[in-house]
C-alpha cells in the first residue's frame, strides 16, 4: 500500500515484537554438553543405569521364582474327588464354618446362659460335684462355690489352671489375657482345639469350660496386665460392685508384667499365687510350693524376687517353682536364627513390646502339672483346709544356722593353722547354702542319709596348708570355694573336723567307700551345675 505523504515513516521489527529463541535453545544445547562432558554426570548416569539394570533382574528373578512356587503348589493341590472334597468360600475368601460346630456351641451359650440365670437343676450341680464336697466337708465346699478367683494368662498353666478351678466349684471366674490361640499352643493348653485358633484365649476357655459348668459365671477381658488399669483388671465382680477376688493367680511368663501385678497386689493387699517358668523343665518330683524368698535355683523365679526386692517387696508371695537344673542334653531357650538378627531388631518380633521373642521349648505335661499345682493352692487356701508349703521361714532359719556353722569352722581352722580368725569373711552365702543342701545333696547327710541337723563342711585339707587371704588391707577371707563342702549332720561333721581337717587321715579312711563314691558323684554334679548359675 503506497505511503502517505507527510506521515512518519513506521518500520515495524518483527525481531523486536517476536524474539527468537535461538540465542536460548544454543545456549540450552551448550549446557547439555557441558553436562554431558562432565565426569560426574557421566558417572551418575552410569551408576542410574545399572541401578535400574540390577533392579530388573531383581524383580525378573523374584517373578521366575515366584511364579515356580506358584506351579508347584497348584501341582501339589490333589483333584477333587470323592476323598478330595471342595467347599464355596465366603464373600471374603474364608472357609465357610461347620454348621454342626455352631449349633452346638449355641446350644452350649444358650444352656449357660440359662444356668447362669438359674435356671438350672440345684441336685445335678451337687452331684457332679459330690466327690469334690465330700473330701472339703460342706462348711469348706460351700466357701469354694461362692468364691471369686481372677487368672492372669491363659496359656498352658493358666488354662489348666483356670480348668481344675472351674472342675472343682468356683462359681465366679475372671479372665484376663490379651492373646489368640494359636496353632503352636495346642501341645500344652487345657481345652483349646484346632478349631479355636485364632480367637481369643479368654473367649476360647469359656465357651469350652461352659460346656462342662455352664452355672459359673465368667467376665473374659481380652487385654493386657497394665498396673495404670489395676484397679479396674482387679477390683470386685461386677463391674466393681460386687465380692472382691478371694485369689489372683499370676500365670504370666513376661517378666516385667510378672513383676507389676505381683507389686500391685501386695501393695494392695489382695492375695496372689504366682507360677514360675515351666518350660525347659521335665522333673515333676522338682516341683515345689514356697514363699517366693526361699524360692531356689529357678531362673525366672531368681529374677522375679530380684526385681520385687527392688520395688520394697521381699516375701509374703506364694510360689509354684522348679528346682530343676538345665544341663548338658537338656532343652534351652532357643536362639533367634541369623537371618532374624539381618532384618533389624529383634524386639519387633516380639508380641507387644518388651515381651521375649524367642521360643521357649515347652513340654506338655509340665504347665499342666504347674496349673494343677497352683489351682491346688487356690482351693486349699480359700477353704482353710490344713496344709502345708515347703521350704519356708523355718527351711530359712536351717540355712543360717548353716552358714554360722561353716564360718565357725573357718575360724577354728584358721586358729589351728596359727592365724588370727579375727574379722574373717567367707565367700558363700544363704542362697549358696540352700543351693548345696537341697539341690546337690537332696537335703540329706552325704554320709547316713538322715534330714536333720545338717552342716556343711569341707571335704579335704588343703593340700597347700589353710591360708587366709590377706591381700587386701582390713580384708581378710577364708579360700574355700562351694566344690570343697559336702552335707553331713553335725555330729558327724564334727568327727570329719576332727579326724580329717585338723587330724592326718584322708577321707577315703575315716568314711566308708559308698560314702566317698556319692561324695565324687554330687561333686561332679555341682561342677555341671555350676555354668548354669
């Protein structure tokens, strides 16, 4: 179009309204370069792609694998057939129940529920009970019925326990445990079946022991011992309005838990019985019934005590224990396999935190044998019916007048050898004396057998002289070490002093050879033990 004259001469750059990016793109592209050039990038990208090479076979090789395994579970699932049967799964993938096992449980729920209301024959209640009445008396049985007993874990001592209790006349039962049957349990529990795992241990012991006293009344509380939850786990029946628990069984294996409701019920005056450890054990003749400070050689025992004594509790708690060595051949807690310790911590393993993780071998009979013990106890306790637990205060008083006995012949034969027993020390203790007494010599004299007026005292001279161990200014100790004793009674230990310790003749001259035959054998004994201390 022509110019118009006289008008300013417009020249529109197209440069200026439309920039190229020329200029950018060249100096992207040299960025890329220089990039690329770099031997860090280059190493990066190096390391990315064998990153995603060494990823691909990873997941290539778990697939193959993956799917070979699925191959051969298919193979291994047999045809369906006449003795290969299928049953239609749920909506949610599960089997479907067993008709016949529900009616009979909810025959069982519902003729409970009646007794529990009841609505149930007084005579036939006094019938199958009428062996147990029969050995309490009335006035005692009649105690037994309209007692309240709570049990802390319902593992195989618990559920034994919870078991012969029900058997036996306990009309209120309160259960207390956090955790699920599981498949591993059954060679130990008293009740559950194949068909229980997997539900709550609480739940399971109930609806099986309704089925064989379905007038008890029960309160079942799927959780865990927590002393902040004392009051409410403990208190009265009935939603805290009723009767108070007559007896609190403690069946828990952790030790801490263990430790928190021992406390808490000597703090608050409600009576306790608790079980020490049965696995590991085989010996039912090593079970005992004590207080638990005179409770010997039972490693969780040991703890349990050394742990109350720290929280002011020192005795006055009745305990099922056994005195059991473990030994050469014998079942030990089992260690964690290697690749569990690669993975990370091993507490996580663990059901609830600070709870073991490793297995304990169990067998069978020895929780049951501990359950019964305990649940023994329990009626004999409520009923009043006259007995007796060993090894308590007075066994106690037996090893002090022990232990003075040895310190009395370590200064008499320090003052025979010409040294001044003044301020003597011996290196051995009460619990060292119980140990000797009843677990290596069967708390008998190694030389007549007889229980009574026992001693310790040393075996043989010291082939180097009887020296004092004066290393140590204002210390001075006897050497004798707990391998060097043996049990006699205390006339016959003074013979011993007299015709081997302070006299010229051996042991083999003055005792008989069956006598110096038991005594190697219980030394020997001592020294397996001695490991395991």
């Amino acid at each position: 179009m022509p110019e118009c004259e006289g008008s300013p001469r417009v020249v529109v750059s197209s440069r200026r309204n439309h920039p190229t990016p020329r200029r950018s793109t060249d100096s992207m592209s040299s960025w890329f370069e220089r990039q690329l050039s770099s031997h860090q990038m280059q190493l990066a990208a190096t390391a990315l792609v064998s990153g995603i090479t060494v990823a691909a076979l990873i997941y290539g090789g778990q697939t193959i694998r993956r799917k070979v395994a699925t191959d051969q579970l298919k193979a291994s699932i047999p045809p369906l057939d006449e003795e290969h049967q299928a049953q239609r799964l749920t909506d949610f993938g599960a089997a479907l129940p067993l008709p016949s096992a529900i009616k009979e449980d909810e025959r069982v729920a519902a003729l409970a529920g009646r007794a529990q209301q009841g609505d149930y024959d007084d005579a036939l209640i006094e019938e199958q009970l009428t062996r147990t009445a029969s050995f309490l008396t009335q006035p005692r049985f009649q105690m037994l019925r309209s007692s309240f007993v709570i049990v802390v874990g319902l593992g195989g001592v618990g559920s034994h326990c919870t078991s012969a209790l029900a058997r036996s006349g306990v009309s209120h039962i309160r259960l207390i445990d956090f955790d699920q049957v599981t498949l591993s349990s059954l060679n130990r529990h008293a009740v559950a079946t194949l068909a229980d795992v997997g539900i709550p241990k609480v739940t399971c012991v109930r609806k099986r022991l309704e089925a064989v006293v379905p007038w008890a009344h029960w309160e079942c509380l799927n959780e865990v011992w927590r002393e902040d939850k004392g009051q409410r786990l403990l208190g009265p029946w009935g939603s805290g309005k009723g009767r108070r628990p007559d007896y609190v069984v403690d069946a828990i294996d952790n030790i801490d838990s263990k430790v928190e409701l021992l406390k808490y019920c000597h703090q608050n005056g409600i009576k306790v019985v608790s079980s020490m450890g049965a696995g590991c054990k085989s010996d039912p003749t090593r079970i005992f019934v004590a207080d638990i400070s005179a409770s010997i050689e039972d490693p969780l025992s040991r703890t349990t005590r050394r742990k109350l004594k720290l929280v002011g509790v020192g005795e006055g708690i009745p305990v099922v224990y056994s005195t059991e060595k473990p030994g050469p051949g014998k079942a030990r807690l089992l260690p964690l396999a290697e690749e569990e310790f690669l993975k990370g911590k091993v507490d996580e393993l663990s059901v609830l935190p600070d709870f073991r993780a490793r297995i304990l071998p169990v067998l069978g009979t020895m929780p049951a044998i501990f359950g019964c013990m305990v649940a023994n106890f329990v009626i004999l306790e409520i009923t009043g019916y006259p007995h007796e637990f060993g090894l308590g205060k007075g066994r106690e008083k037996m090893y002090d007048s022990v232990l003075s006995g040895l310190q009395g012949q370590e200064e008499r034969l320090a003052r025979n050898a010409g040294q001044d027993p003044m301020g003597l020390k011996i290196p051995v203790t009460k619990e060292d004396v119980a140990y000797l007494v009843e677990e290596i010599f069967r708390g008998k004299s190694v030389v007549s057998g007889l229980p009574t007026r026992l001693a310790l005292t040393r075996w043989r001279k010291p082939k180097d002289g009887y020296m004092v161990d004066q290393r140590w200014d204002g210390q001075k100790f006897s050497k004798i070490q707990l391998q060097d004793l043996v049990c006699m009674t205390k006339e016959e230990a003074a013979t011993h002093e007299r015709e081997v310790l302070k006299g010229e003749k051996p042991p083999e001259v003055v005792h008989d050879v069956d006598v110096v035959q038991m005594v190697v054998r219980r030394q020997q004994e001592e020294q397996q033990y001695r490991r395991y201390r």
